[in-house]
C-alpha cells in the first residue's frame, strides 16, 4: 500500500509540475516552450488531444527538415484564429515557406486556404527518439481543464481550498504516526510543495492578466507621416498624440490592482495604479508628447496584481523590475506554507535531526582527509 501511494504521489507531483512548466513557461514567452499541451487530434495517431508533447526550441539558424513535427502559427488563414498548431512539414523551404499537414488531416494547411508558413513563424519542434516524437500521454487534460475555467472567479479559491484539504489530511496522519514511530519529511514538504504551488499559479495568473505594449516611432524637426508597422508613426517636434490602451478590467472575485509602467519620459499615461473591485473596468491611455527629435523603441508594461501588498508599494517595485514585482507579490501567499515547518517548533525540531542524520551519512559515504592523504 506504501508503495502504491508513492508512486500515486509521485506521479501527481510530475502532472502538477509539468502543467505549471506548460502554462508559466507558455505565459512567459508568448510561445509555447520545454512543453506544451495537444489540444486536437489533427496529428492523431502521433498524438492525441490532452497529451503532453517535448518541445525543442529553435533557434534563428536551425534548419527545419522534412517530415519534422513543427510548431507554428499564422498571422492570416483559417488557422491563424487558433493560435499555435503542431503539424508535418511535408515540403517547401526556408526561402518560400513551408507546407504543413496534419496526419489525421486529407489536405495539407495551405489547400484549405493557409499561405506557406515562414521560418520565423516556427517556434520550436517535437523532440523525437529516432522519428518518434518523446509524448506523455493524457497528463495535458489538467492544463485544458484548467484553461476552460480559468475565466471563473472560484478557481483559485478551489485549488486553495484543495491544498488545505490535502495539508491538514496529511497533518492528521502524521498526528498519528507520531505516537507510533519518529517519521520522514513528507509533511514538510507537503508545506512547501503547497505553498509553492500556490504562488506559481498566484503568479501564472497574474502574468496571464498582464500585457506588454511594444512602441517604436521617430521624432523628426520638420516632417511627420506614417512609419510602417507603428501605430505612431513619425512625428514632428511639439505634436502631442493620445492612443487607447486595452482596458484595465477585473472579471474575477478577488479584487486586483493595476499597474502602468514605462520608461519613455515622452510618455504620460492616464493612469498608473489602479485599484480595481470585482467586475470593474477602467479605460487606459497613453500620451506621447513629441519632444525629442530620434528614433525610438519603447514599451508600456500593463501588470495586474493580487493586493498581497500595499498598493503604493507594489507601484513602487513595478517602476523598478516587473518581473520582481511578480515574484514577491507571487510569494507572499504560499509564503506562511513553506515558512511553517520553521516556525513550527516541533516540526522544526525534526527537521533539524533529520538533515543532520543526512549530514553524517553523506559524511560516512565520503572518504576523510586521512584516507585521502593514504
């Protein structure tokens, strides 16, 4: 019985980790990286919906071969609305494209009206064992799952309330075995393991909020027009232009605080901390006031947060490191979780003997200085 719940625990704990990967990896790059999750079954019977697919990542140099497994998406065509796709190439090149084709599929992607897909537009390939793609079969449903509600407002709550169940039903046991014999860490690192779970989908969902305004425009002392790809353009010393931003909105129960940031000093924005209740929807902008004749390349970073930390503050950090300001505004809810084992006197206590019992055996194991000298 004792093996069968740790295999049963292990293989929760590589679900649980390989969906995190997937979503926070994916959440991060805008594209899908390490892992991604099968959300058809167009390569059937290669793979199928719900199973978890090795990615190797491409670089700008490597060369993309025939009957790779690829993972693209694009920008017009009937697939371009279905974001990334896994498919085979089965001809064209680097210069004019390439054609792509599911193996459930009759057609290729570009007879039902998709262009060649460009090298740039591939992010990565499956990693294969010989011409066998590396898949772990069905662990995906979780991330699909969690995809189809993430939307809803007691989601997060639930995998809280979940991780309490499964701390305080671990907590019990251990009661237990206490007063029969001395007993390993595994509810100490079912604190940890909780309260990091925690933060990474406190901070996976934060991210996913969030968005990153690219700008790129030029000032100019006498000529101002249209610069292609920017919603700018070229403007002329002294001009002033406003632009909408998407809206600052709050469709979960919690309430959340919005955060706009950018270093262009041309740059004012409308609102730049933003105190949003369930349901409410602020509308942001941005002005660019034409000061400074150059080019420029810059950035407006939209962050929405959890208000684990006064409001100010978190504004504070954001000016400094987004990405900083994600991590702690992350931490602090699994915090009291992973510092529990220490504050715990008890469990403190057991976990000291039980590293200095590793200590001494990893001390036996290696040789001593005496017998290194020998």
């Amino acid at each position: 019985m004792k093996i069968f719940l740790g295999i049963l625990n292990t293989l929760l704990a590589i679900v649980i980790l390989c969906t995190l990967i997937a979503a926070v990896g994916s959440a991060i790059t805008k594209e899908p990286i390490l892992l991604t999750v099968i959300r058809s079954n167009s390569m059937y019977p290669v793979w199928e919906r719900g199973d978890m697919v090795i990615i190797e990542n491409l670089k700008e140099n490597d060369s993309i071969q025939l009957s790779d497994i690829v993972f693209f998406k694009t920008e017009e065509g009937p697939l371009a609305a279905n974001g990334w796709i896994a498919h085979r190439v089965v001809d064209g090149n680097t210069k004019e494209g390439f054609i792509t084709k599911g193996d459930a599929n009759e057609h290729t992607d570009q007879s039902e009206g998709n262009e060649a897909i460009n090298r740039e537009l591939i992010a990565g390939r499956a990693l294969t064992i010989g011409e066998t793609p590396i898949v772990i079969p069905k662990i995906g449903y979780l991330s699909l799952w969690a995809e189809k509600y993430q939307s809803s407002p007691y989601l997060l709550p639930g995998i809280a309330l979940f991780l309490a169940l499964l701390i305080a039903i671990g907590e019990l046991k251990s009661g237990q075995k206490r007063r029969k014999k001395e007993h390993g860490m595994d509810l100490q690192l079912i604190y940890i393991v909780g309260g990091l779970t925690i933060s990474i989908i406190m901070g996976g969902t934060m991210l996913a909020s969030g968005q990153n305004l690219n700008l790129f425009y030029q000032v100019s002392k006498d000529n101002k027009g249209v610069l292609m790809g920017s919603d700018v353009g070229i403007l002329q010393v002294g001009d002033e232009v406003s632009k909408s931003m998407s809206d600052l909105s709050n469709k979960g129960m919690i309430p959340s605080i919005g955060v706009i940031t950018t270093n262009d000093k041309q740059i004012s924005l409308s609102h730049t901390n933003v105190y949003l209740t369930k349901g409410q929807k602020v509308n942001a902008t941005y002005t660019l006031n034409a000061e400074k004749p150059g080019k420029y390349e810059t950035s407006i970073r939209v962050g929405i947060f959890y208000p684990f930390l006064p409001s100010s503050f978190i504004y504070f950090l954001a000016q400094k490191s987004y990405w900083l300001t994600l991590a702690l505004v992350s931490l602090v809810p699994g915090l009291p979780l992973m510092l529990y084992p220490i504050i715990d006197g008890k469990m403190r206590r057991k976990t000291m003997k039980f590293l200095k019992k590793k200590t001494r055996k990893l001390q036996s194991i290696l040789p001593s200085k005496n017998e290194e000298r020998a």
